[in-house]
C-alpha cells in the first residue's frame, strides 16, 4: 500500500536518506524487534556507533566498570520510578506495609518481598507501567481528544463507569460492549481496553479529567 506523504514530509524524509549518520542513529534508536528482518544492520548499528565504541574503549581503559554503568543506571531509574509511585494512589501499600509494622516506622527498612506480599508488588510494577505510558504518550493518543474522526463522546464521557465494569469482570471486549450497550446505551470502542491498560483509571488521567469537566 502506497503511503501519500505531503511535500514537506517528503522533503524531511529526503534529507533524512541522505544523511547518513543522522538516519542511522536514529535506526540505532529503534527497539530491537522492529529490525528483526535485519539481523547484520541490526548488529552493526550497535556494535559500530560511536557510543558504543567509547563506552567499550572505557571498560578497557577501566575507567568504570560494568557493574557501576550498571549501578548508575538504576540509580537514575529509581528516580524515575519514585517520581512516578509518589504521583500515584498508592494507599493499597501503605495499608499493606502498616498492618506490619504499626507505629514502627523503622521495621520499613527490614521488610522483604513475601511480607509486603507479591500481590501488592506486582500492583506496584502495574500501576508504574502505566505511569510511564501516560508519561510518554502525547495527548494525540488519547482518543477523546482526537483532531480527527468521529468521537463518541456518550461513551467518553462516561468511560470511568466503563472502567469500573471492567475491573468488576466485564474484561472481555464482548463482555464490555454489551454491558456499555445496556448500561451507557452506546458501544464499546475497540480501542478502549488497549487504552486502559495504558493508562488504568480515566479518573486518574488529568487529560480526561480536563475533558470531562
């Protein structure tokens, strides 16, 4: 199927063939699956780049080692992650974690997995994967601010009654347009479910929260 690009698109995309280093950095950048086809590029592409050159040549210069590339790394990923559970409802945990340990705060620094419970972590590591969705996907991607198409906005509107029938089971995209049939006299969209699991509660999206109000 032909792709009918505008004239300045067009233009990007021919500056961006001709200039090699910037379009193979930007392959370099790509996640690996999308160049499955292409094993040999795919290889070289990271073996070749100039970071990665540098970062090898300072393992063997023993300027760091891997381990503290490593260490550094989820440093900064903890930042990232504590930035993100202290914007979210995380009462489900702090409930868990104060049945343990009462008033005391210090027995926090002892706990281990099975005492918070693998339940509630793996909530945790949900509700943060979607976090990091909402925080990468620009508004475009929500479908009730669409510039484009047709929105249905009986069923928008009222998405976080849909949300809460599919929490209650209704998790099925049958399942949920029969019950937004019978209960918002509208249809489920087919995206609805996908979005969701992106961002979880529409309550907790301001965007939608904006929109609705």
């Amino acid at each position: 199927m032909a792709t009918n690009l505008s004239s300045k698109a067009q233009a990007e995309l021919g500056s961006l063939l001709v200039n090699t280093p910037e379009l193979v950095n930007l392959l370099a950048m790509l996640p690996k699956e999308n160049l499955n086809d292409y094993p040999l590029l795919q290889k070289e592409l990271s073996s070749k780049h100039p970071n990665t050159k540098k970062y090898n040549k300072a393992l063997k210069d023993k300027l760091f080692t891997k381990e503290e590339f490593r260490d550094r790394v989820f440093a900064r990923l903890d930042m990232f992650a504590y930035e993100m559970a202290v914007a979210m409802n995380t009462d489900y945990l702090i409930e868990r974690v104060s049945l343990i340990v009462g008033d005391d705060i210090s027995k926090i620094d002892e706990l281990d997995i099975n005492e918070i419970g693998t339940d509630v972590l793996q909530r945790v590591l949900t509700d943060l994967s979607s976090a990091v969705c909402k925080e990468i996907q620009p508004k475009a991607d929500h479908p009730f601010l669409a510039e484009r198409g047709r929105i249905d906005h009986k069923f928008w509107r009222h998405a976080d009654k849909a949300y809460a029938a599919y929490v209650e089971g209704y998790n099925t995209q049958a399942a949920l347009d029969a019950w937004c049939q019978l209960n918002l006299h509208t249809r489920c969209p087919q995206s609805f479910i996908r979005w969701l699991k992106a961002y979880g509660n529409p309550a907790e999206v301001a965007e939608w929260m904006s929109y609705v109000n």
